[in-house]
C-alpha cells in the first residue's frame, strides 16, 4: 500500500503494539502469577500502556516523520529466553 498511495503523497504505516492490558485482555490476566511471567520475558520487564500505543502512532502522523513510509514498528518488543 505504500507503494502504490506514496505516489499520491500518502504515507502508510501500521504499529503492532506489544502486550497493552485493556479490558479485552483483563480475563486472561486475572491469576496475577500470568502477567508476572509474562513481564519477565519482555524487553522492559513491564506491559506497555495503551498511551504509549497512541504515542507511536501520533508520532508518524507529525511532520518530523514525513519521510516514513511502509513501516511498521513494533511497540513493547517481547524478549525471547
């Protein structure tokens, strides 16, 4: 898609967000032990928040990212052990 609507000057991004707890998740967390194995295998030893999800996504919408197209960063990357 970036490829063919870059022509046009628009950019195409996405952003796959790492684990956000929301309520769409809350069941699957609810024996605390579960998201504590979990944060010991990410990156940054927590679950990310839905804020930063947004913060990744409104920065390649500002102007600073103009020239950013066809990516897709991964935001809260698990690590594997």
């Amino acid at each position: 898609m970036a490829n063919i609507y870059g022509k046009k000057n628009i950019r195409v991004n996405t952003v796959a967000p790492g684990s956000i707890p929301t309520e769409i998740t809350t069941e699957k967390y609810v024996n605390p032990l579960v998201p504590k194995a979990l944060e010991e295998k990410l990156t940054l030893s927590r679950r990310g928040k839905p804020k930063e999800i947004v913060e990744a996504v409104l920065f390649l919408a500002l102007d600073s990212a103009s020239y950013i197209t066809g990516q897709t960063p991964v935001v809260g990357l698990p690590q594997t052990k």
